[in-house]
C-alpha cells in the first residue's frame, strides 16, 4: 500500500470508523456492550452520521470499570441486537470498515451477525483499513520496532499531535480513529 518515501494512500470510497466496547476480548466467550460508528467521506469526518448504541441483555459485570458502562445503563438505554445491526448494516453499505485492531470490530460484528441473523459476516481485507496495522507497518519501516503500547490509540494519536480524548467510549474512539485514519493519511 505504501512506497519507500511516499505518503500512505487514502482508501478510495467511503469508509465506516467503527469502535466496539466489550466484557472481553474474545467473540462468543464475551458480549458486545456498545457500538459507535461515523462515517468518513474522502477527508471529511460527516458526524451528521455518528451513531451510538448499547447492547440490550448484557451483563457488564468487571468490565464496566474499562467503558464506564453498567448495568443501570443498559437496563436504561439499551437497544435490540438486531436493531442496532440492521442500523449497522444500513451505515456500512458501500463503505470500507475503518478500526483500530480492527480484529475486534470484526470478530464481535461477526458473532453478533451469526448470532442474531443466522449467517456470517465476512470481511475482505480490502474491506478493511486498519490504523493499528498503518501504523505499525509505518514504525517498522523506519526501523522502530513498537511494543503493544506504542500502538495503543492515544499513544498513537498523541504522537500525529491529535488532541486526547478519553478512551473506551465507543462513539468517542470511532471519531478517533477517523481522526487519526486522515492524519496517518495526509497528503
């Protein structure tokens, strides 16, 4: 994607920042607890289409100390799975997922797809922009080799000179992302 001394290309289209906030990190064993999603369009962050929603039925338990959160709040606010799915897939039609370790949105998505309309949901990696992946690949061309946290989101953002936002809020690090997905794409 990316040549020796040339500027990392934009993904053509339009692209879906999308961030998930779990009880865990791994799909089946552990619940999706929120979603947030904005679309990129080009160089343009439209927040007109921010969405944000948490998950009906989950049982937050320890991980509310991470996202912030809980229980009061899903029994207040919480939505149906296949609502905010439907939504989803309405908001991702024609795009390309955009992530940080996008391994996560993909796997709980997927889970949550096969689990509430009984078919997978399979991404190409063209399908995919990962800036985690961007950047890691970036470091390790110039020859600085990251540990897992250089590639946090934060410690990234801070290093492009983004402002800090407070993590784990789903909506929050979707606009993030997207954020740092223009600035890690720069012309």
């Amino acid at each position: 994607m990316f040549g020796r001394g040339k500027k990392r290309e934009l993904v053509s289209g339009s692209l879906l920042a999308v961030d998930v906030e779990t009880t865990g990190l791994k799909p089946g064993r552990d619940q999706l607890v929120s979603i947030g999603w904005v679309p990129v369009d080009g160089r343009v962050i439209d927040l007109s289409g921010a969405r944000y929603f948490v998950f009906a039925g989950t049982s937050v338990g320890d991980s509310a100390t991470i996202h912030g959160v809980t229980d009061d709040d899903i029994a207040a606010h919480g939505v149906a799975a296949d609502t905010i799915l439907a939504e989803f897939e309405t908001a991702f039609a024609g795009r390309t997922l955009l992530a940080h370790f996008a391994q996560m949105e993909v796997g709980f998505i997927g889970h949550a797809m096969k689990q509430v309309r009984g078919r997978s949901w399979r991404l190409r990696d063209t399908e995919v922009a990962d800036t985690f992946a961007l950047e890691r690949r970036h470091m390790e061309r110039m020859a600085t080799y990251p540990r897992g946290e250089d590639l946090r989101l934060a410690r990234v953002r801070q290093r492009y000179g983004l402002p800090a936002y407070r993590n784990h809020n789903a909506l929050t690090d979707a606009v993030a992302c997207a954020e740092l997905y223009l600035a890690l794409t720069a012309p």
